[in-house]
C-alpha cells in the first residue's frame, strides 16, 4: 500500500484542519517545503498537497508556492484544491503536479471532469468527500443530493485514474478511517480508491492494506507524532 503524506496550505502556512473546518485550524509549519524533504527521507512515494484557500475560494490561490513544493520533490506529488475548470488544472500541471485532485467540479462541472480525464489519462483523480454517505463540495461546507458511491461510480466510468474517499466527519479527528465505506467504494466503482481521513494508528494502515486499499493518506497522525511516515511506510508494505 501506497503512503501519501499530506501537506495542506492555508495561508500560507501548512496546516490540519479539524473536520474540514477552517476556524478550526492548528498551524504545524511556516515552512511548508521543509516538510517536503523529510517525508521522501522517510520513505514516501508520493506527496498529497492541498491548497486550502483555494478549496474555500473556488480557484486556485497558492500558484507560487505549490510549484516550489513541485520543485522541491524528489517523488510525485497529487494536488488538489480550487481546480474546477480545463484552464486551472492545465496551470496545476504546469506548476509540477503528477496528479490533480478534483471534487467541487466533479459534481457542479461533471463535463469538465470527464473531459479532464480524457486530456489527461491517469493524471485525474477524483475527490469524494462524503458526510453521512453524501458527497460534500465548495471546501466541504456545502453537502450534495450526490450520495458517494454514484460520484464514484460516475468517475470510474470518466476514466478516473482512482478516488479520493474522505469520511468529512473523521478528517483530522484521530478517530480512525471509514475502513467499511472505503472498501465499498472500492469494491463498488473497480477502480484504485485513497483512503483519507481519520487514520490515527499505524494498526488503522494494517487494516486498510488488509481490507484491499491501495493507497492511504496520512496527515495529522504525522504531525502530531502519532507515529512517523517511515513507520507508516514500513506497515504498509
């Protein structure tokens, strides 16, 4: 299984939100390139950026400083976060970005998002974001009549190179990952699906990568020294 760390701006700052929301915020660097280095010595394949402002606004706001956390990694890096439309997901991959990250735009833009994985096969993913089963958009603050298997199954037949799956009301609390719902996803849509949201433990890993998970973001387990991306790798392997 696939270790993502997450790096998430807001303001310029990298930051964990507590279930998504922005008054909620606990600040864990100035520097967020700093953290870049640290997470590919440990071992990880992959960085998972999200620009927050951008998330909340409806278009992409830390241009700048996304396209130095590119240049700084070694690895791939999957970004998301005020994408909705061709001309912005082009200016995500001209910054450096393997793969972008789209959610909003997949339920408000579908056609966008079609044609985005067709333009660019195996470089889209996309975000479902669910609260209680439904999937949430405009930086989590609005919730769809979209429940999340019909966004996944939608996206798998786009060409959706996997989905992001987020239980919104475990993301950032410890609580542990949504494993059932991830798994149906999976099992439902046939295509890669990224655990995120929750993971606390490094037993929560073990129990995605024996549920069938593929890939499994982790942020704030990181930063609050839950156990360290090395250790996560290592259980995921």
């Amino acid at each position: 299984m696939l270790i993502i760390p997450a790096i998430d701006i807001l303001s310029g700052q990298a930051v964990r939100l507590h279930k998504g929301l922005r008054e909620e915020v606990t600040v864990f660097s100035d520097n967020p390139i700093e953290l870049i280095e640290s997470f590919v010595n440990q071992g990880a394949e992959r960085i998972h950026i999200v620009d927050l402002d951008g998330a909340f606004a409806g278009e992409r706001k830390h241009s700048e400083i996304i396209a130095g956390l590119c240049n700084e990694s070694s690895v791939p890096v999957e970004v998301g976060g005020g994408i909705r439309t061709q001309e912005a997901l082009s200016a995500c991959f001209s910054d450096g970005a393997q793969f972008a990250v789209l959610g909003t735009a997949a339920i408000k833009s579908p056609v966008v998002v079609e044609e985005a994985c067709k333009a660019y096969p195996g470089r889209v993913i996309v975000a479902v974001d669910a609260k209680d089963g439904m999937v949430a958009v405009e930086g989590w603050v609005e919730t769809s009549a979209v429940s999340a298997t019909e966004l996944g199954i939608r996206a798998a037949g786009w060409g959706a190179a996997a989905l992001l799956y987020t239980d919104v009301s475990r993301d950032g609390t410890h609580a542990g990952p949504n494993i059932p719902a991830t798994a149906d996803l999976h099992k439902a849509c046939g295509v890669p699906v990224i655990a995120s949201g929750g993971i606390s433990s490094l037993d929560d890993i073990a129990a995605l990568k024996v549920a069938g998970i593929e890939m499994a973001v982790v942020g704030r387990a990181i930063y609050d020294k839950h156990f360290t991306v090395a250790e996560a790798v290592k259980t995921a392997i």
